[in-house]
C-alpha cells in the first residue's frame, strides 16, 4: 500500500513589510517564521521547508537553527529544508546538525539538498564558481556514504578524505529522510535515482504537466537501479485568501516586485499583470480562493503521481499576517478538499 499524500509548506524567510510598508527587522522576520510554522502544526500541515540564503531580502541564512526553534514549540510536523546549499557546506556538517536536529524533534527532521537558485553562498564561503557541478556533486557523494551511519572511508577531490571515520550523533531511526531538489534537469533526476533519494521537483512556472517525462525518468532510472519506489515532491508557490480576486489582488504586488529584481540580476525582462494572471489560470501560481487552490493543486497531484505538494507560501514583502491566513486555509480547507477531490476521482496511475 501506498503512504498517504503529504501537503508540506515552505519560505525562504523572505524580509516582509509592516502595514506602512516598511521592511520588518531579520530578527522578527525569523520570529514569524516560528509562529507560522507552530500554525502550520497546528491545522494538520506535515511538514515544513525553511530555505538557506546569504542575501538581504531572506532573513534566514541558518535554517537548521531557526528549525530546532520550531521544533520547541510544536508536536507532529515535520521539518527540513528549501533546500540546504550543499555544494558551499559540509557534508560532515550538514549531517550532524540534522541528526542533532533530529533528534531535539523525536524523529522529525529532513534535508532536501540542492544546489540552490543563487550562488552569494560560493564567494561568502571561499568557494569556486566555476566548479559548481563538481561540488555539488562530489559532496552528495560523501553524504550519501554519511547517510548509512556507518564507518565510512571516502575520497574526493576538492576535499580531504575519510577513512573508517564515524559521524554522531547517530540518529534512532538510523537514517535521515534526505531529498535531492531539482529544477528540471534531465542529469539530476538520474542523479537523485542513483543515489537512491526522494526527488523533488521546483515547478515555479508553466504548466505543472511538462514535467511529467522527468517524474517517468525518474522511475524507470530506480526500476533500472532494481530500487524500490521513491517519493516524488513539487514545489510550488501560491497564496490563498476568502476569493480568488482578493488572492490575486494580495499577492500580485509582492510577487511582480520580486520577480523583478530577481530579473534585474539574472536579464530577465518585467513581469505583467496578464502574464501572473496567466500563470495562476493555467501555470505553476497556485493563488485563489480554497476550493480553486484545491482545484489545481489535485490536478497536478493526479496528473503527476506525486506523494508530497509543498506550497510556497511566503512571496516578498507579503506581509506576515497574510501568511498566516494563506497557512490556516491551506491545511484547514484546502488539503480536505484535495483529499475528497482525490478520493472522488479515479484511481491515478502515477508517471513511470
């Protein structure tokens, strides 16, 4: 039998404004971050991603700490990242702040690695760009040798080796769930199979079904493997509010804002109100009123075959209380309604 669907939440801790307008403080940035995570808990979510960056418009930069906090103050929800920056960490690091963190939250903890959408962490870190490919893949290695807790000797290139080395704490359950985030390459979906970890796929524009053929790969590279199937996750961004036009209206600022600036490093052109308009009606936005949200988010769940949706659910400077109110929705009527939609559809045959 199959495990149950998950619905998850993630932010990037993104700086939001005060009513006036002006930024809030990192500090009560994290500290809502908390807050929003203890709601999320609360209304049944099952787990929350909180991101790494190295830049002024986030305001988290060590998610494992911000994450042991969460962990204080709630009870079921699991937590983990979006995504930890392997290719400027270390794995040995990396491991023993999760199994710490794992095990201050009785079992809760989880990694989704990436080598994330910006790159301030390389220069930040000492780290070459121009081995970008190299690095990340170099340290998932070692840290999938970490993952089985045993002793382990290892070599690289680009850092010193191990030999017969034992990493603590060692975790109760004797594995970390570990995921490997993906954007839409070919080479890491095989990359994830080969190591034998969950995938998750960042789908933040177009139509949610193009990525079918990555989640059929995927399968048939652990069918090839001879591994048992794996979880399959999407990310995606959205907000949620009483209708459709107030989401629309909420976010719509803060999301053309962001995407902007984003542009503004990466040549991207402006963003339009026909063109969020566009990707919330038939794109990867999943913004609207519950039952819409509800709509399209059992769609993608049924088109894809996916085990896990996260939802995005911070956007800019949208504010905080607008956030809560995106969480409260999404797990007190959104996921219900998903659930129903799927126990009333017919039987999805997942990708593969």
């Amino acid at each position: 039998m199959s495990a149950p669907l998950e619905f998850a939440i993630d932010t990037f801790g993104d700086v939001t404004a005060d009513a006036d307008g002006n930024r809030l403080p990192y500090a009560q940035v994290i500290r809502n971050v908390v807050e929003e995570a203890v709601l999320a808990d609360s209304v049944g979510i099952d787990a929350i991603g909180v991101g790494e960056h190295h830049r002024d418009d986030f305001a988290i930069s060590a998610p494992e700490i911000v994450l042991a906090a969460i962990a204080g103050r709630t009870e079921r929800i699991r937590l983990g990242t979006a995504v930890t920056v392997l290719s400027s960490d270390d794995p040995v690091r990396v491991f023993e702040k999760f199994a710490t963190l794992d095990a201050v939250s009785q079992g809760r903890a989880e990694i989704i690695l990436g080598r994330g959408s910006f790159t301030e962490s390389f220069p930040l870190f000492g780290f070459d760009l121009a081995q970008y490919e190299e690095l990340f893949e170099e340290k998932l290695d070692l840290l999938s040798h970490l993952l089985e807790e045993g002793p382990v000797t290892w070599q690289g290139r680009l850092r010193p080796g191990l030999k017969d080395q034992h990493v603590y704490p060692k975790t109760e359950s004797g594995r970390l769930r570990t995921w490997i985030g993906v954007g839409g390459s070919p080479e890491s979906v095989v990359r994830a199979a080969r190591y034998r970890m969950p995938l998750m796929l960042a789908i933040i524009g177009g139509s949610p079904e193009r990525f079918a053929p990555y989640v059929d790969l995927y399968h048939r590279a652990l069918d090839q493997l001879g591994v048992q199937r794996l979880p399959v996750g999407v990310h995606s961004p959205g907000h949620i509010a009483e209708t459709d036009r107030q989401a629309r209206d909420e976010l719509w600022p803060h999301y053309r804002a962001m995407h902007d600036r984003i542009g503004r490093e990466r040549g991207w052109g402006p963003t339009s109100r026909g063109r969020f308009e566009a990707e919330a009606d038939e794109g990867s936005l999943y913004v609207g009123s519950p039952e819409t949200v509800a709509a399209k988010i059992a769609k993608t769940v049924s088109t894809l075959g996916v085990d896990r949706f996260e939802l995005k659910y911070s956007s800019g400077t949208l504010a905080h209380e607008r956030l809560m109110t995106t969480i409260r929705l999404y797990g007190e009527e959104v996921v219900p309604r998903v659930r129903r939609l799927l126990a009333q559809a017919p039987a999805a045959t997942p990708a593969g």
